[in-house]
C-alpha cells in the first residue's frame, strides 16, 4: 500500500470511528506502532485529525458534545434532586473534585459558602463558586470544548497529577452493569477516568434513563464506583444488582426525600 492511499485510509477510520488507538491502526495496516505515530503527527500537522494520548481523534463536526445548554434542559428535576443530595455529603474542609456534567453545575449552586476546595474542568462550575469566598476553585485548565464548556486533554489529564481528593463527584452519559460507565466524548471519558484516579471515594450522579446504554467511549469499571446517587425511578432488581458490587446505592425523589 502507498503511503499517501495509507494515510486517506487513516483519516477515513479516524473519522469513522470518531477516535481511534495506535495498536488498532498499527495492526490494520501491518506496520510498527512508532510508524503510525509518524502518520498520525503528519496528518495532524495537516490539519486532517487531532493526535489523542495513544491515538487520534477526528476534527470533523460531530454530535458527541451536547450543547450545555441542550443539556441544562434534560431531567431537570432528577439532576436537581440529585446534586442536593450530593451537597450533603460534603464536609467542611473536604478537598472534591466536579466534572463538567450539569449535575456538577447544580451542585456547585448549592453548596454552602464553606471552607472547601474544588477542582473542576467546568468553566460553568468555576464561574458559580467564584461567587462563594471560601471556596477555593482550581481549574485543570487544558483544551476548550465549546459546546460543553470544559477542559479537557492531557493538560487537563497532568494538572490532575499534582492532587489527592477526598471525594469525586461526576456523572456520565451511559451505565451498563457489565461494561461500567462510558462517555460518547473521548476527551471527558479519559478525564473522568483521571479524576477517579486521583479520589479517595467516587460518587456517581447520574438519572435512571442512564441505565442499560453504552456510548463510545469507556470511562471505567463499575467497581471503580463507591457510590451511586440516582433517582427513585431505578428498577428495584438493579438496585440490589449494584448492591451486590459493594457499590452503595442513594435513591432520591423529586422532594428530595432520599434513601439507601
């Protein structure tokens, strides 16, 4: 194969796929890793795909991202009930780290104007709490996404390195009992999945409609999860399913009255 007829084929896949590894591409196309890499920076630097940690991404238009404020206007009430029940598992002096999820955003509106510490990818939740003068905000800083307002990528990725969180609290955009959470944005998954990382305890936020789907991206295992936050409209036989996992389950209703 030419190289120029390996590279079309390349930015076809990319597109395809919206986003994919070095040892898929280097197996497809029977060359070495260190060959593709060579690719993929050419291709980049012709403005064809966008290189990812262990990969590359596509730069074509796509509906990955959501607008926020398309999402600002899905399950309100459930995502509402849900971050107050978060806000009250956060402790005066707590160091936590809030993803770009509108869940996270609500939740930053309703904590208190105590002594904590917030990391956050979110422009929307640094921009909330910088109204609140004992709340000290760090932002990962990183590769704006515009429809959704966040930072991501490996500088986002590194700035998480320099931390250790008492809690993490995000949210996703699919939930399988077997495959765990995933993200239909590269970016947010592989974040998230830092942001895990770097918690001693996770909270997941995320509404029942959640359940049972699969988006793109792979964020980590479901016992990866010490927490989950959902609203009462969860089936009961999944409750005891995620129970099971050692994996609390916090169920809320729409008038904030929660149980376990």
């Amino acid at each position: 194969m030419l190289l120029a007829e390996r590279h079309q084929k390349i930015v076809d896949l990319v597109n395809f796929r919206s986003s994919i590894r070095v040892s898929e591409l280097s197996e497809i196309f029977s060359v070495t890793d260190e060959t593709i890499r060579r690719d993929l920076e050419k291709l980049e630097k012709e403005n064809k795909l966008r290189r990812s940690h262990g990969g590359a991404v596509s730069i074509q238009e796509k509906q990955s991202e959501v607008d926020f404020s398309e999402r600002e206007i899905t399950n309100v009430m459930e995502k509402k009930v849900i971050a107050r029940e978060a806000v009250s598992q956060v402790e005066i002096g707590d160091r936590i780290i809030l993803d770009a999820s509108t869940t996270a955003w609500y939740m930053a509106k309703n904590l208190p104007d105590v002594p904590l510490t917030v990391i956050t990818n979110s422009i929307k939740v640094a921009m909330e709490l910088s109204k609140k003068e004992k709340i000290e905000v760090i932002s990962t800083g990183g590769m704006l996404l515009p429809k959704s307002l966040s930072y991501v990528g490996p500088l986002a990725e590194r700035s998480l390195d320099n931390y250790q969180v008492n809690k993490t609290f995000l949210s996703c955009k699919g939930l399988d009992l077997n495959s765990g959470l995933s993200d239909s944005n590269e970016w947010q998954a592989l974040l998230k999945r830092r942001m895990i990382e770097k918690s001693n305890e996770t909270i997941l936020m995320v509404d029942s409609s959640k359940f049972g789907h699969r988006e793109f991206s792979h964020i980590a295992s479901l016992q990866s999860i010490n927490q989950i936050i959902v609203d009462a409209k969860l089936d009961n036989a999944l409750k005891e399913i995620i129970k099971e996992k050692n994996i609390t389950v916090t169920t809320v209703n729409l008038f904030n009255e929660s149980a376990s």
